[in-house]
C-alpha cells in the first residue's frame, strides 16, 4: 500500500513539474525575430543601418521629442536585445539610402497591410493578446497595426491608441456601437469605467465577434457572475445565450433588454391562461415591470419552489 501512495505521489509530481514546465516556456518572452526588410521592399537593398538616432534628431526633432514619452521609447532606450537597440531603425528598417536623400522616404512606401504589420510582429507575436491575429476578422479585413495604433506619440497611458481613447478609435469603423453607446441603458464606456477591450480582443479570439470569452455567455459572466448558475430551475433562454433578450451595447429599454418589459417576455411565452398580454402586465406596478413583478429570478432559481421562477 505504501508503495502505491509512493508511485501515485511521484506521478502527481512529475504532472506538476510539466505544468510548471509548460507554464514557464508560455510566459516566457519571444526573442523578437526581425524582418527581411529587403524581401518586405525591395527599396531597402543594399541599405545598412546607421544606429545613430542623433542623426535622426536632425529633421525630426519634433517627431522624436514626442516619441521619447512613449512606451516603446522607455522600453528601448533599455537595449535589452540587438532589435532595441536599433532605436528608430528597429521600426523604420535600414536608413542609409535615406540619409543619403532625405528628400523622400521611399523605402516604406506602398507596403500593403500585412507588410506594415509584420514590423510590428517583429516583438508583438505570439503573445496571449495577439496569439490569433492572423486570419483575425480585423486581419482579413486589410486592417494593419497602424490602423489603430500610433506609435510616435503616447495619446493614453496605455496601448498607444490612434485616438484619444480606445473607444474613440473602435468607433472609427464602428460608428453603429457609437449610437448603440449614447442610448438610455448602456455598458459604462463612455464613464470610461470599463473599455470596448474589456469584453473584446481587436486582435482576435477563439470566439465570434472577437470575444474575450470561448462564448457570449462567457464573456458576460466575466462581470456578471452572480448569472452564470448553475441553477436548480435554469431559464433556457439566459443559459443559451444573453443576446437573447439583452442588446450588448445599449438600448433605451431598462436594463438594456431588446423589448420594452413584457413585451420581451411575450416574443416567447404567448400563450393562453395566463394574464401575459401587455396590458395587464406593462402597468401592474409603478415601475412598470411587468412579468417581473413576479417572476423575479428571470436568469434560474435555486429555490425548491422556484420552478415557475417566481422566488
């Protein structure tokens, strides 16, 4: 018996060695893997790097002052790997043939969506936020890094934003949750209490809709535990799906629900022998709460008598 408590405790410990393995080459930074910035222009043969970002300063002194209050600045002027090191070139590629005629820039001129982007995947790649950027919905839509980040001045604290504010700049495309947002009942985004980040990973997801969770579902529980269940009385509808009766981005109905108070309820539950037409229900209190009133557990019950979700 001993033995068997020996050989089950010397297995338990070589699986907490491999999770503890695998953990730590997960968490671990990837090198950066810089580009062939010939192969990415053609313009860039032949070019060296100048590694000296004085020479830079000469005409753009204007451009560096505001870069050297970013992220990447701080990060770089560390050195910690060859790519760093670079300074400007690390982003900008080679800059002799520049240097030569300043007069225009035309080694990174007309690179396509996904070129502007491997320079960023040069250190952005394989992280856990943008493990799922290739073959992403903002991938496939010729979206590059730049298209909502700008790299040269620290607009927000954080992730380099091309606006002012995160939601600022989703809304550069998705003016319909711009509308959605200004609405009666509404996720606190414009509060600037939480971000479209929160629930959504604009560099791709597992998921529909770029979902932080593997479902709607989850993602909504993230914030609203208190929903999730499980419930000895489940309501099908809440454990399939939120967007059921709830409208994510806003809504002018109360607690952003896609119909105004019974009339959410009566899209399913229509039928005969019960006071659940509009009229009865849509006035029965002063809040106008409708079926509510008194099914009051709407997303499941742990009650013994709560089959009819009443308590």
């Amino acid at each position: 018996m001993k033995g068997r408590y020996t050989s089950i405790a010397l297995a338990c410990a070589g699986v907490l060695i491999t999770l503890t393995v695998c953990v730590s080459v997960l968490a671990a930074p990837r090198a950066p893997r810089p580009v062939d910035w010939a192969a990415l222009n053609p313009a860039f043969k032949d070019a060296t790097f100048v590694k000296d970002t004085s020479v830079c300063l000469t005409c753009h002194e204007d451009s560096v002052k505001a870069y050297e209050q970013t992220t990447h600045h701080h990060a770089f002027r560390a050195g910690r790997t060859g790519l760093e090191a670079l300074e400007c070139e690390s982003c900008h590629g080679p800059r002799s043939k520049h240097v030569e005629n300043p007069g225009r820039d035309f080694a990174l001129e007309g690179l396509d969506a996904d070129h502007r982007s491997s320079i960023c995947l040069q250190c952005h790649e394989g992280g856990r936020n943008q493990m799922h950027w290739s073959g992403s919905a903002h991938n496939a839509a010729n979206m590059s890094c730049d298209s909502c980040h700008f790299v040269m001045k620290q607009k927000t604290e954080t992730a380099l934003p091309a606006r002012h504010s995160e939601q600022e700049t989703c809304y550069q495309c998705h003016a319909s949750v711009r509308g959605q947002m200004q609405k009666a009942s509404h996720h606190p985004v414009r509060e600037g209490k939480i971000s479209c980040s929160n629930c959504h990973n604009p560099h791709g997801t597992i998921s529909t809709s770029l979902l932080r969770g593997s479902s709607l579902n989850d993602t909504c529980y993230s914030c609203h535990a208190d929903k999730r269940g499980p419930f000895i009385w489940e309501h099908p509808p809440a454990r399939d799906n939120c967007g059921t009766c709830h409208e994510a981005h806003g809504s002018n109905n109360r607690s952003m629900l896609l119909a105004k108070g019974a009339f959410q309820c009566t899209q399913c539950h229509s039928y005969g022998g019960h006071i659940n037409v509009p009229r009865y229900n849509r006035v029965s209190t002063p809040t106008n709460s409708g079926c509510v009133n008194c099914h009051v557990a709407v997303h499941g019950s742990n009650h013994p008598s709560g089959a009819k979700l009443t308590r």
